[in-house]
C-alpha cells in the first residue's frame, strides 16, 4: 500500500483523479477498480507493487508490429481494472474483486521497480510493457518503473484501455514511449452494457496520444452482433484515419466465448478479412488481422508497391526491410526502430 496520487479531498469523501471514472469514494471504500482505498480521508493504492503477472513476451504479442519488431518485452501487471468487460480475456486478474477478499487484500508478489528493470535487462528485453490488466490503476507503481527503465535504456510500453484521466497524462507522457489502445466499440451504449464505460473519453485520450507524437496502435475485437456492422467498422477505420493518422496500425481480431459471453458465438473468420479490407480501402496504410490462422493478415506490406516488408508467423518474424525501407521501391515504412 501507498499513498496515491491524483486525487482531491470533496467534502468528506475523496476523489479519484487517475481515470475518468472520477471516482468519488466514502472513507472505507475503494473505487471502481477496487485496489485504491479511501482510508481516513486520504487516498491509497493498495496494488502499489503488488505483481501478479511477469513475463517475457514477444513485442508482438501486446499487440505491436511497428515498434522495435522481433525484439522481446518485460510484461508485468496488478490485479484490477476499471473497466467491467464482459469478455475479458484476463478477468481472473482484472475482475478479483468479485471475489471475496479481506478488506484491503490485494494478492500479487510485493517487488520494487528497481527489481523489474533489473529483470528487465538480465532477460534481454528491450521495454518493460505494462500489460495484461489496465496500467493505469497501478499507476504509482508503473510510474517508479518507468522512470528508472527510462533511465536504464529501457522503454515503456502500456497496453490500455484508453480511459485514463487528463490529470494524470502530463506525469505518464514524459516517459511513455508506446501505447496499444482497445478501441472496443464505436457506440456509447455498447461501452457502457458491455465495459461500464464511455466512449468519448477513449476517443479524447486517443487524439491527444497522437498529438503528443506517442507511437500508437490500436486494437479492435470485433463481436458478433455487438460491432460487426460494416459501419461501425468503418466508422473506426475513419476515425484512425482523420484524426490520428493513416500510418497508425490497426489490428481487428476474432472473438472467441470468455468470461460471461461465454454462450456468445465466435466470429467467422470471413469477417476479419472484411474488417481488414474495409480498412485498407478507407486508406489505412497498416490494418493486420488477429487470431485467425492466416499467411497474410499478419504481414506488413509496403504502402507504395505492397512489397512484402515484414513476414509475422505466430510471433516468430522474418524482416525484408532494410533499416526501415522497402526493398523494393524504398519507401520509408513507418517503423520504430530504437
């Protein structure tokens, strides 16, 4: 447990100023994402350190293709999330405090951030990715890592739901390096039936990710019946395109039954071929499928003469480029690189 940040005394209830779910939150109780606690009038984020998740897993798998591709990534979480999605594919973690747990239990292996850097480089990673559950409810803790990876040659990778207060960016931005974003739907009512949450304030933090020049991916699942129509996938892909960019990457993936859509139907793959076509043809330059066996859905192409620049097979990658141009014609392809 540590004292938190970014909140603000109201009356005698505290507000949280981490997310935009502002929680405001009674003396004894903790907010939505259950590990940050108003205790006598202050605010405390009980998963400070407490890990529950780490592993060295291939950049790719986060997903993110344009970003130090082939090279592998120290990934670590805590338990909680603010979102309540109901097809989370890692509820057992996000959704504990549907369990019943001692008033300010928060399970995990306690670790200082100088451990996580220093497994960091002993693994031979090139970031640290701040992963699994929602990076920003263990924002104090990702913060003191970030800072020290920051220093240690490392960078910083967040894999988000997108719903992080403006009160908090201006301390993360200064050493985030990239951010995969799940932009679930592209309708309010589905957000809040299927997240409990809002649309807007994902598609702000978006826009002002990209204005801040962070390298941006974005990631989609698309749902049977939820937002499988041919315009709300074009609505997306017009979004990526006008307001952040047609060299963003967007990655559309299969949806298979989990956690209490359970009784729901897979997607046909057919569908991610569609999704990936509706984006290339809105003038996405990088659209990649996921979860369906495929030998082209993963692969980056060149924007100019659609020469193969990056073969994906599973996470094993074979690069054609050269230092980040196309063999072929030359074309700078949008790739980070160090």
């Amino acid at each position: 447990m540590q004292l938190a940040q970014f909140w603000s005394k109201k009356e005698n209830k505290v507000q949280c100023q981490l997310c935009n779910h502002y929680c405001l939150i009674a003396d004894g109780k903790r907010g939505i994402c259950a590990v940050r606690k108003n205790i006598k009038g202050k605010l405390y984020a009980l998963d400070y350190g407490k890990v529950i998740a780490a592993n060295i897993d291939p950049i790719e798998k986060k997903p993110l293709f344009h970003f130090l591709p082939g090279s592998l990534s120290y990934s670590i979480s805590t338990v909680g999330c603010n979102f309540r999605c109901l097809h989370c594919q890692n509820a057992d973690i996000s959704q504990y405090a549907e369990k019943k747990l001692e008033a300010d239990f928060v399970p995990g292996q306690d670790t200082e951030p100088q451990e996580i850097v220093k497994r960091a480089k002993e693994s031979g990673c090139l970031s640290i990715s701040y992963t699994y559950t929602e990076p920003t409810i263990y924002a104090e803790f990702a913060l003191d890592c970030m800072k020290l990876a920051k220093k240690a040659g490392l960078k910083n990778v967040w894999v988000s739901n997108g719903y992080t207060a403006p009160e908090a960016w201006p301390q993360i931005l200064p050493y985030l390096d990239t951010i995969n974003v799940d932009l679930k739907f592209f309708n309010n009512e589905t957000y809040l039936k299927i997240c409990g949450a809002k649309l807007e304030p994902v598609l702000e933090n978006l826009k002002l990710l990209n204005h801040h020049k962070i390298w941006l991916e974005i990631t989609t699942l698309i749902i049977p019946g939820l937002n499988d129509s041919e315009k709300e996938i074009e609505d997306i892909a017009k979004f990526i395109k006008n307001y952040l960019g047609a060299e963003t990457p967007w990655h559309v993936s299969r949806f298979f039954p989990q956690y209490k859509l359970q009784n729901e139907n897979p997607t046909e793959e057919d569908l991610i071929y569609k999704a990936y076509k509706i984006g290339k043809e809105i003038g996405l330059k990088y659209v990649y499928g996921g979860n369906v066996i495929s030998e082209t859905l993963e692969n980056t192409y060149c924007p100019n003469c659609n020469e193969l620049v990056i073969q994906r097979v599973s996470y094993t990658i074979k690069r054609f480029d050269q230092e980040g141009l196309c063999p072929k014609c030359k074309y700078k392809i949008d790739l980070i690189l160090k």
